[in-house]
C-alpha cells in the first residue's frame, strides 16, 4: 500500500505535534547561544544543531499539512530577545547541548516506535542519526576540552556471583550491599539531568519579567538540589564521586534572553523527561532505600509538574494537542 492510501495515527500525529513543540523550544535557545559563544568549535556544533533542525521543521511541517492538521505555533523569533547580555559560559553550552542531543535520541526513539507508515519511519530513522551524530561530537569536544566527567570506574571480579539470598534487597537494616553496576548508571543519569534542570532554573529565575514564574522556578530549583543531594549521598555512601555541578557556568545578567513563555515551558519540558530516567532508576533498583528514594522523586515532581501546568494554563502559554473527536457533543441535539 503506498503511503498517500494511509493516513497519518493519532500516535503518529501526536508525535509530529510534540517533536515540532519541543524542538522550535530547544532550537530558539540553540540560537541564543550560537549569538554568545566565542569558542569557534562550540559555535560550529550550534551552527550543524540549528542546520539540523531546520531541514526537520520543513519535513514535519509538511507531514502535518498534508494530513489537513494546523502547524503548531510552538516557539519563534518573537521568543528570542536578540541582543540579550550573556547568561551562559560557552562549556555550559557545550554541556546543554548534549544534554538535548541525549533528549531527542529519547524523544526520535519514541516517536519512531509510535510510527507505522514507512515514510514517517525513514524521517525518524534519519533524525535518529542526526541526533546520535551531535552526541558523539559533544562528547569528543567536552572529553578535549577536559569537561566530561566520567562515571566510576569498577575493579573487576575474579569470577562470576549469583545473589545468594534477600539481604541482596536490603537497604535499610544491617549492611548494606555495594550498589550494583546497573544501579549506578541509573543515579548518573538521573544526577546529570537534576543538574541541568537546577542550573537552568536559577539562570532563568535571574532574568524572567514575572514575578510568579520567578517564584515557581526557584521552587523547582530548591526541589532539584534535594533531590541532587539525595541521589549524591547515595553514591557517597559507597565512596563514589558525584557529577559536577555547573551553577557557575551561570553570568550574573538579569537581560532576558527567552519570553517568560519559552522559559516556563522549557523547565516543564525538563521535568517531564526527567520521570522517563527516574522511572528507569526505579525500575533497575534493587536496593530497598534506592526504590525509596526514587518513589519520593517521582511523586513529588508530579507535585512539581502539576504546579507547572496550572502557571502555564493560567497564563494561556500551553499550546492544546490535537484531540479526539468529542463525541458527545457532535451527537448533540441541534
């Protein structure tokens, strides 16, 4: 069947919608950035991001016109404030722009595993490569540049172990067992994206023009260092080194860069792709205080999340899905 004969899923369609969305949101930061960064290989990855993306805005665009559907308004220039003072050093914009490479290889994942027609596939394969292809280069610059922080190293076993019995699970009474190399990965990941997450909230609580996103972003910021001190302290409980952290890569501008829309909305978005690795840690605990730990992160970011929500729709900044079809109504008495 060619692929005119198949329309585009409500699935395929909801991820045409969400990649347009987050990426215009990413890609307006991007841009910002590329204006401030001296470093001449740092801008060049910027100049490769925004090329990138460009190409991928007019292919989904064009996915959601033929379909009849209307282009989400997401984010544009009117977002950027050109000409905004330096909020950001160049190494944390090397360091965000991995963190988002390593989001959309997440993001190009999901929606290709939502995806049916062979020509949605084929995009999404090759937005995969793009994305995978900035991860390998942000690694190499920041490992030249000496700013890659690895994770522990492991001395290894003589021989293979099996668990021998429940205090495997134990985390709370008697001694507890070393974390696991599964267990450790997860805490990484979680650590690294808490950080981004804070480092983000205090830059842009310094420059947003209202003053209840200010309130709110320093909230999410004094959440995100909790839960950074409470997965860190897990790792220092087995002598293992923390990720750094990046709050002086931060200037002290308060000139806005962004909209108080586009930053709202870009700490939310960090929210929600938070829970996907936090559910991921959860899921690979094994450890009792660990399942803990990552249960109390997860219900508070909902808390966390839903705060976001209510300033965003108040404020009339979170763009509406497309929906089903209310059947209710259309079978209305006329």
């Amino acid at each position: 069947m060619d692929k005119e004969d198949l329309k585009l899923t409500s699935a395929e369609i909801g991820t045409l919608w969400g990649e347009y969305v987050n990426g215009t949101a990413v890609d307006t930061v991007n841009k910002y950035m590329l204006s401030i960064i001296e470093d001449e290989k740092i801008k060049t990855l910027f100049e490769d991001a925004i090329k990138t993306f460009g190409k991928q805005k007019k292919q989904i665009t064009t996915f959601i016109e033929n379909e009849g559907f209307p282009i989400p308004i997401g984010f544009t220039d009117s977002d950027l404030n050109k000409g905004a003072k330096r909020l950001f050093s160049d190494i944390f914009c090397l360091h965000y722009l991995h963190i988002m490479s390593l989001h959309g290889i997440l993001g190009h994942t999901t929606s290709l595993s939502a995806s049916v027609r062979k020509d949605l596939r084929h995009f999404y394969d090759s937005c995969d490569d793009d994305g995978k292809k900035m991860y390998h280069k942000t690694i190499e610059l920041l490992q030249g540049k000496g700013h890659y922080q690895r994770d522990p190293y492991f001395y290894p076993e003589a021989n293979p172990e099996f668990v021998s019995g429940q205090q495997f699970l134990d985390g709370f009474f008697g001694d507890k067992r070393p974390l696991a190399a599964t267990e450790i990965i997860a805490l990484s990941f979680n650590m690294k994206k808490k950080i981004m997450e804070k480092t983000i909230s205090i830059a842009f609580s310094q420059v947003t023009q209202s003053k209840e996103v200010r309130k709110f972003l320093k909230s999410a910021q004094k959440t995100s260092d909790e839960q950074i001190q409470t997965l860190g302290n897990i790792l220092h409980g087995d002598n293992l080194p923390v990720p750094m952290s990046w709050e002086t890569e931060i200037t002290t501008s308060q000139d806005s860069p962004f909209s108080d829309k586009l930053m709202l909305y870009h700490i939310g978005f960090l929210l929600q792709v938070a829970q996907a690795y936090h559910g991921a840690g959860l899921a690979s605990a094994m450890r009792t205080d660990l399942v803990m730990n990552y249960e109390k992160i997860i219900l508070k970011n909902l808390t966390v999340t839903k705060n976001w929500f209510n300033l965003m729709t108040k404020n009339k900044w979170f763009e509406q899905p497309p929906l089903a079809p209310n059947r209710k109504e259309i079978a209305k008495d006329k």
